[in-house]
C-alpha cells in the first residue's frame, strides 16, 4: 500500500503522523510512505531525519483579520493545489491521510478532488479551521477526544485516539531517574512546559523550589532551554538539593513519564495522548496563546473524568502550585484514583485504531 501523509506547523501535528507511519512498517514492511510538508515548517526538520521521503509545497496560513497578506494566502494556496496534485499523480497513493495545519489543507483536498480515498486526523477537542474545512470533502475524520465529534459530520467520524500513545505503552519501569541524580525507587513529580518552556510554570517553580526541595518526593524540572540559565544563575542547577534534579531538556521524555508519580505541564493533544496511555495523574495548566482555547478543552474533559487538576496560567504563583502537588502526592488514595480514570481516558491501541480507518476505504 502507497500511504501520503501530510501534516506540520507544530509538533502535535508531525509526531502523531510520525507514529502512524513507524506503526503500519511493522505490521507491513512493504507498505511505501510519502511526507508532504512546507519548507518552513517544523516538519522540515524532523522528517528528513527519519529516512521518510519528503517533500514540501508553499503555503501559509489566513489571518483572522481583514489583511492584505490573504490576497497573497489565496494566490499561495492555489498554486499549492496545483503543486499537491503534481506530487500525488506521481507519487500515486492509495490513500491521503492530513494530521493539521495549513499543507493538509491543499494536500487532501487535492487528493479529495482526485477522487483518492482521504483521512483527517484531529488531535484536539476543538478542531482547527483546516480540518473543519477538509471535512466535508474527506471519506473519513478520526478524532481524539469524544467532544470532538460535535464538529465534524456525524457519518464520518470515528474515535480514534492519538497514534504516539501505541509507542508510548511500550516504556516500562526502568532505572531512568538515576540518570537525572534521582532516586528511582522515590515518589516523583515531573515538571515541563514543553520543548521551549513555559513563562507561568517557570516563574511558579522559582517560587516553589525552595519549599519543594523540603519535600519526601522528589521533582524533575524540564525548564525548556530559553529558562535554563535562570534558573542556574539563581539555584546552581539545584546541585545542594537531593531531592531536585533541574535540566533544560529531557530527549527520553516518555520513559522518564512511565517512571515519575505525577505529570505538570500544559494540556497539548500529544502530551495528554503520552501520560493517559501511561496511567498517569497530572496537574494541566493549559497555554492561554492557542487557537479557540482549546487546550482549556482538552484538560476539561480530563477534569470531568477525574484524571487531572486545571489550574489555569493566571492563576498559577509558586504557593498554589505546592498546594496542588501536595493534595495529591500526599493522598495515596487520590492518586490511585487519578491513575485509574487517566489511563481509562487512554486510548493505547490508537495507530491501530488509525490503520483499521484506512483499510476501511482503501479497496
């Protein structure tokens, strides 16, 4: 089978395309992949990494205001279409799979127009506005989160799950923590506000450090590079704590998340994906700088179930952050519980999931 895949702009739209492709070329290694991205995209940088053939198309997105710059968006985006169907009446595949962002959009509606059979994949609760566009035109819409389904036509949508939780289960208990100057076998709480950091966390964990480092557990601290030498000015990476292990990345991320207690970050589709495959309680301090809010929804509904604490980025200082870890780090009882509705909230068999969609229209 010819699988395109196309998807970028963001990490949340290029990993879970990424662990679809990893996951069908072990169920079938015969099955030839093309990536179509931008050439300024994050995409440009991850893919051609992974041996994936890749190809990009120009584009660029609309502005929600009235601009100029859309006359210059709708010239772009039709010389794009004209370029999407190039590449796929060469590359010929047998179906089109878009996972967000502007080049799915010229991408699978070409494929669409083509008559090739097509898949929109949907991280979030709230769609963004090319998938909600694509979906009138695609065979089938595949959704991560149930709130989701309110958008997109009723036929058409199936709940998927997001593919990196299949890769994520994998990871078991390991000794990964000593790598950090931590003490495996101890409670531990880990800390990130993504690959680049998070102003509100790190301002709230220069608060609480000092109070944190009194604690039984123990916490790591993935401050994104931009906040790492702050932190070392004012705290020596906190090398006189033992109980805290302060680091500017994390590249192991998912086996460090299968060993920690407790997960703080914000509430992107692909980290909510990675800890409920896992099981894990969180506490999400959602960014307020997305599009439509909408990582406020996907927390919400990880609320509802039980699985998380929301503290929203106005209102999270160093003290309330403390409170929150220790109402559940300090109840055992809680925590099991949490646990228990996050990995109920997981959908561990998602690239499965995705792949049985596409055998569903391919013929």
């Amino acid at each position: 089978m010819k699988i395109l895949v196309t998807g970028g702009g963001t990490g949340g739209h290029i990993y879970p395309a990424l662990a679809f492709i990893r996951y069908v070329e072990k169920i079938d290694p015969s099955a030839e992949f093309l990536y179509v991205g931008t050439h300024r995209g994050l995409e440009n940088k991850i893919v051609p990494e992974t041996g994936i053939p890749f190809k990009t198309i120009k584009i660029q997105g609309f502005k929600r205001k009235i601009s100029m710059d859309n006359i210059k968006t709708l010239q772009l985006f039709m010389e794009s279409l004209k370029r999407s169907k190039e590449i796929l009446k060469e590359f010929k595949p047998d179906v089109v799979i878009g996972t967000g962002g502007y080049v799915s959009g010229s991408v699978v509606y070409a494929a669409a127009r083509l008559k090739i059979p097509t898949i929109v994949h949907e991280q979030n609760s709230v769609p963004g506005i090319t998938n909600k566009f694509l979906s009138r035109f695609v065979d089938k819409v595949g959704i991560c989160f149930p709130d989701a389904k309110q958008y997109f036509p009723e036929k058409k949508t199936v709940l998927v799950g997001n593919p990196r939780a299949q890769e994520v289960i994998a990871n078991g208990k390991s000794e990964v923590l000593s790598d950090y100057g931590l003490t495996p076998e101890r409670p531990t709480v880990l800390v990130f506000g993504g690959s680049q950091g998070a102003l509100k966390i790190n301002q709230a964990v220069i608060q609480a450090l000092p109070q944190l480092s009194q604690k039984d557990y123990q916490v790591l601290y993935a401050s994104g590079e931009r906040y790492f030498q702050e932190l070392n000015e004012k705290f020596d990476a906190g090398k006189a704590w033992s109980n805290i292990s302060l680091q500017p990345y994390i590249k192991n991320m998912t086996d460090v998340m299968a060993n920690v207690d407790l997960l703080i970050g914000r509430a992107g589709a692909t980290s909510i994906a990675e800890f409920t495959a896992l099981g894990l309680p969180a506490i999400l301090v959602p960014s307020p700088y997305v599009t439509n809010d909408h990582q406020t929804k996907n927390a919400q509904s990880l609320v509802d179930a039980g699985a998380v604490e929301m503290i929203s980025d106005a209102d999270l200082t160093g003290e309330v952050l403390i409170r929150a870890i220790d109402s559940i780090m300090d109840n055992h009882t809680l925590r099991e519980q949490m646990a228990e509705a996050s990995k109920k909230e997981g959908i561990p068999d998602a690239a499965e999931r995705l792949w049985n969609l596409v055998t569903s229209i391919v013929k």
